[in-house]
C-alpha cells in the first residue's frame, strides 16, 4: 500500500490537472460564443450569394460555366477537408476522419486532397497519395483570405480537368453537445436550387456576362468554403469545453478516490501507532 | 413617402448594412451606377469606392473594397469583399483621437504640448461634430 505522503502528492497532481482543464473548458465557452456568432454574421453573405446565384440559374439557364456542369466521366476526385489545429476536442476530427476515410475507400477513382488545419493535414497525408494544398493555423477570427489559397489550387486543378469533382467535409454546428460531419459535393455545384423569380428573364451585365458570372461563380465556392471552416470553428470549440468539461469532473472523481484511499491508510497507520504502544506498554509492565 | 427598395450589404464575414433606400449609388467597374426602387435586374462588378445609400435626407456611406452587385426590382444585393462603414469607422477614429488628446492634457507636460494637444483636442472635437451632424442628416 502507497504512503500517505506518496497519495498526497497524487491528490495534488490530480487537483492541478482539474485546475488546467477548468481552465481550458472556460476558454473554450468564451471561445465559442464568440465563433457562433462569427457563423451567424457569416450567414448573411452566403445566403445573399446562393439567392444571387439560383436567381442566375434560374435567368441564364443556357450559359453553361464549367463551375456547373456535371462531367460524364469522373476520373478523379478532389476533397477539401477542414479540420482543428489542435487536439483535445474529443472525437470531432475523429469522426470527421471517419467520414473522409469512407470517401476515399468507397471512391472507385484516385482521390486527392486539400487541407485546412493541422490535423488534416496529417490525417488525409496518410489516406491519399496526393495532398495537394494544406494550410494551418487558421485564426480564430478567420478571414476569407485564410482560404483562398486552398480553395484556389482546388478550383484551379478542376479547371485543368485534373479532378472531375470536387468534395468539401467539415463538422456542421447542431448544437453544444452534437456536432456531425458534413460532406457536401462543392464542384461541379449549384443543382437544383429554386429561384425567387420564375418566369424568363435575364439580368443586365456590367461589364459583360462572362467575367461577372466567373468572379461570382468562384466567390460562391469559397463562400461556401469559409462558412464551413466558421461552422468548424464552433464545433472545435464547443467539442473542446465538453471535452474539458469531463476531464474535469473526471478528475474530480480520481481526487475523492484517491481522498478515500489517503484516509484509510492515514487511519491504518494511527491504529498500527496504538497497538505498537500498547504492546510496548504491556511488555514493560 | 417615396419607393424604396431594400439594401443588404455583407462581407464573407458580417453584414455590414441592411436597410430600406430611396436610391443607391455604387462604385461599378465601368463607373458609378445609380439605382433607384423597381431598377431592371442587373449584376455589375464593383470596384473600390464609395456606396452612397440615400433615403431622404439620411445618407449613409459604406466604403467598399469591390465585390458584386445584384440588383432586382425589390432588393439589392452587395457582395463586399470587403467594406467598411464611413459612420462607424470615422467616429471611432475620432474618439480614439480625442481620448488620446485628452490624456495629453492631463498630463500637462511642458507649455508646448499643451498648446499643441490643446490644439488637437480642438481638432477632434469638432471632427466628431461634423461626423455626428453628417450622421444625423
């Protein structure tokens, strides 16, 4: 059996661990109050792009832009996965991973990749045999530019017809406690989406058609892109305060053990002390 | 009261106007645009510049770094690659300025800076004034 000095040193160790999840499980409550709202101010601009572009499915029907016409033949597939930088959110990525993994093994094509975030970086390195953009450290108040490299070499290579269809996988935001992996085919995109004003019409183009259609076409990839990376950044941080959460109370429990286990040996050694000095005493009388 | 039609001005990442207008006018890449309520559908580039968003006497102006415009009869929709409100963005500037100016002043160093913070001071307040009567027309 431990010593009492050897179990208190324990309880203290334990005690500190709980004092730094405590801490963290704050953090990420403060965290992720912010990055919800950065979703919902997110939200404005995608909508708005989405009602632009469905209105323009809807006028232009004939103009068909790479963007959105769906190729015969899929040789190969691009999959954009957003991921944490770091750990200790629980199974967030894991699932996630889950998620890709099954993409790349049901695919009947060569599957390539680009990442946002550290994690997937490192994960879909080891699933696929090209990883062709990766970005990390992605800041907590992210900015669109923080992904435009990435999705720029996605959209480039399925310009060049390196990759027929393009994937992105993030974890969407249900609430606190449950956040699921979402795997939404981004290129080609835009299918049957309804519009807000049937009837035949067209709009009036400044400057022309073609390169309003293009800069549009491409904004809503990356739209959809960035709203997925905010949607990640509340579930990594929602995921990581009740991972804290639990470690906390979880060593809340190890300390009472450990409490109850202290107390039995301090007791032990009290009865040992007394029945040594009573035999001492018998033997001296 | 006049037609309006309803303006909605966002960046990827917040929403920077949103509001009912009697006419717009935008930065287009082939030059300014005015729109007024029950405008042909039109989608136009935009440059950098200045979003003039005008209902009645009230005029409200949004700086935009480019992006598109969509416009229907109804709505108008900005997507802002970047944007930034003059109102907010101006005011806050000045205050920061005039808190600084203030501090100046307490601290009283020497006759030369409190003359110039003075100086400032002056500057600022009346910076925030204008702001504040551009704001409330």
């Amino acid at each position: 059996m431990a010593t009492a000095k050897e179990i208190r040193g324990q309880i203290k160790a334990v005690q500190n661990t709980a004092k730094i999840t405590k801490a963290m499980e704050l953090v990420a409550a403060s965290k992720m109050r912010k990055a919800q709202d950065n979703v919902t101010a997110g939200r404005s601009y995608a909508e708005g792009i989405q009602r632009v572009i469905a209105n323009l499915m809807q006028a232009h029907p004939e103009y068909s832009h790479p963007f959105i016409t769906r190729r015969e033949q899929v040789k190969k597939i691009g999959i954009i996965v957003i991921a944490t930088d770091k750990g200790l959110c629980g199974g967030l990525n894991a699932n996630a991973f889950k998620k890709a993994l099954g993409l790349v093994q049901d695919a009947k094509v060569e599957v390539e990749a680009y990442t946002i975030g550290r994690r997937a970086g490192t994960f879909m390195r080891k699933i696929v045999n090209g990883l062709e953009a990766a970005t990390e450290e992605v800041p907590d108040a992210a900015e669109m530019s923080d992904i435009l490299g990435v999705v720029g070499v996605a959209i480039e290579h399925f310009m060049a017809d390196k990759v027929d269809e393009v994937y992105l996988l993030y974890s969407e935001f249900v609430n606190t406690m449950t956040q699921s992996p979402n795997l939404v085919q981004l290129l080609p995109c835009a299918q049957g989406m309804e519009a807000q004003h049937p009837g035949y019409w067209d709009y009036l183009y400044e400057p022309e058609s073609k390169p309003v259609l293009d800069g549009l076409l491409r904004r809503y990839v990356e739209s959809i892109v960035f709203q997925g990376l905010l949607e990640n950044k509340a579930c990594e941080h929602s995921a990581r305060m009740v991972a804290m959460k639990s470690a906390t109370d979880n060593a809340k429990g190890i300390v009472q053990d450990l409490k109850i286990t202290y107390n039995k040996a301090r007791q032990a050694g009290i009865t040992q002390e007394i029945a040594e000095i009573c035999s001492g005493a018998a033997a001296s009388a | 009261m006049a037609a309006t039609v309803s303006v909605l001005v966002a960046t990827p990442e917040r929403e920077v106007y949103r509001g009912e207008a009697e006419m717009l006018i935008a930065p287009g890449i082939a030059g300014e645009l005015g729109i007024l309520p029950k405008h042909a559908p039109l989608l136009s580039a935009l440059t950098a510049g200045e979003l003039r968003i005008t209902r009645g006497e009230e005029v409200d102006e949004v700086f935009v770094s480019g992006g598109f415009m969509e416009v229907q009869p109804d709505m108008i929709t900005i997507l802002a690659d970047s944007a930034e409100r003059a109102t907010d963005f101006d005011e806050a500037q000045a205050q920061e300025a005039e808190r600084h100016a203030r501090e100046l002043l307490e601290k009283r160093e020497g006759d030369i800076d409190l003359a110039m913070a003075e100086a400032e001071l002056a500057i600022m307040a009346s910076r925030l004034e204008w702001i504040k009567k551009k704001k409330k027309h």
